[in-house]
C-alpha cells in the first residue's frame, strides 16, 4: 500500500542528514588543501583566461610546479548547512507522522 505522503518525507530526512554532516565537516575544519592535480584541474577551468598575462603566468606556475591550493570556507557557510539540514530532517519526522 502506497504512503499518503509518497516517498518525499524520507527523501527530505536524507538530504538533511546529507546536509548535516556536510555542515559538521565544514565546522570542524579550519581548511583544505587540494592535490597538484586538483589545483591544475581548477586552475584550467576556473582561473583566468590564458590569453590575459595573469592568466598565462598563473598556468605557468601551477603546471610546472607543485603548487597546492588551499580553500577556507567562511564560517558561515557551516551554519547554514547544519540549519537546512536540521530544517529538513525535522520536516520529513513531521511529514512521516502525520
């Protein structure tokens, strides 16, 4: 027999628990640094255009070397997911019940 609520009350607690622990995992670290080839694969697609002289030196750099990006989410960003996802859980337990 088919639930009256449909399968979008589980759908929600996963996607909170996904976004939960997300935002945990931005929380408890203060940064990350990407592999060299993280860093090329970003700085192709990302950075600036080749045709510009920033653009060119910074590919210079990042192929030749072993240059490693380093990412620092802002605070904020951890808070927000931690909320949409305690949001989220919250309102699936509610839909499930009823």
């Amino acid at each position: 027999m088919a639930r009256k609520g449909g399968d979008w009350p589980l759908h929600a607690i996963y996607l909170g628990v996904i976004l939960l622990l997300a935002g945990i995992t931005l929380k408890s670290v203060e940064s990350f640094t990407l592999t060299p080839t993280a860093t090329r694969l970003l700085s192709r697609h990302a950075g600036p255009s080749t045709a510009t002289t920033e653009g060119a030196i910074q590919s210079m750099i990042v192929e030749n070397t072993d240059q490693r990006h380093m990412i620092r989410p802002q605070s904020w960003v951890g808070w927000c997911l931690l909320s949409a996802g305690a949001i989220l859980v919250a309102h699936g337990v509610i839909l499930k019940v009823k």
